[in-house]
C-alpha cells in the first residue's frame, strides 16, 4: 500500500467489522500523518497557531511549546505564566502570550527569554494580536486594551457598562 491521500479508494468489505479493521490497519499504520503524536504538555491545550515550519501550543499546564513539524520535536518551552495560557500570537521573532494569571508575556522565541509582561487586566486574558505598532488583548473582566509595542504604554483602555 502506498501512502495516504485525499481520495484513497477503500476495498470492497461486506462487514462493518472488515470495514472498522481496515480502517485501524491502513490509517494507524501506513498513513504517516495519524502516527504524529506530539507530547511535552501536561494539560489541556488552548490555543494553536502554525508559523512556517513551526508550531506553538498554549495550554492549561501554564506553558507555551514550539514545535519543529519536520522534526516532530520540542524546539523550545515557554514558561513563566502562574495560571493557564489562554492565547498567543506569533510575528517575527516575537511571541505574545496571554493567561488567566491577568497578564501578557512578550517572549524572544530564539532564545526563549521573556523580554516584558505587561500587567493591567483584572481578570484572565482569553485573547490577543499584535502587530508593530500595538498590543491589543481582551479579558475576561469584558475589557479591552491596546498598548503601544515598545513602550508597553496603555493607549486606550474601554471597561465594562
């Protein structure tokens, strides 16, 4: 059997049996892309985003992983929330987090270091962008914030009715 793609016709089964062990025969073991089991977290996982050839992960273990996807390995792990990372964005070299610990992490992802965190919700961050100019992230106290990039200097704060 060669490998797997989209459309791949199934052989003839008369029994649902015969159709389930194919299934389990052919999709665990000569399709490679069902065998890709990453493993670094130790909780739940929130958020995704693929950048290039490299993937990050924020989960509820209060950690943020790259991943190299050609590799199938941990590049580098992100650690330095006190509560689960609700959300990340990648541009560049930067990394931004967010988490239920109320703040922002702004993370060299080559060297892994945390360059700021940035305080300022009352509650957990549930989700951020970022572009050059600003940092804009929503909270779970219905607040949002944008915050200029190099400064961290909160430019507009709207609060909750």
């Amino acid at each position: 059997m060669g490998r797997c793609t989209c459309g791949t016709l199934l052989p003839p089964a008369t029994t649902l049996l015969g159709i389930s062990f194919f299934f389990f025969f052919f999709f665990f073991f000569f399709c490679p892309i069902f065998n890709w089991r990453f493993r670094g977290h130790l909780d739940r996982i929130n958020c995704i985003k693929l950048y290039g050839d490299r993937v990050f992960t924020a989960s509820d273990d209060m950690s943020v992983i790259m991943w190299d996807l050609s590799k199938r390995e941990i590049v580098r792990k992100f650690a330095g929330h006190t509560a689960q990372v609700q959300c990340l964005q990648v541009k560049g070299s930067k990394l931004v987090t967010g988490s239920l610990d109320n703040t922002l992490k702004i993370w060299d992802i080559e060297t892994g270091r945390c360059l700021k965190t940035l305080f300022g919700h009352v509650e957990g961050v549930w989700c951020l962008a970022f572009d050059s100019l600003r940092i804009i992230s929503g909270a779970h106290d219905r607040s949002l914030k944008v915050l200029d990039n190099n400064t961290a200097f909160e430019l507009t704060k709207t609060e909750k009715k």
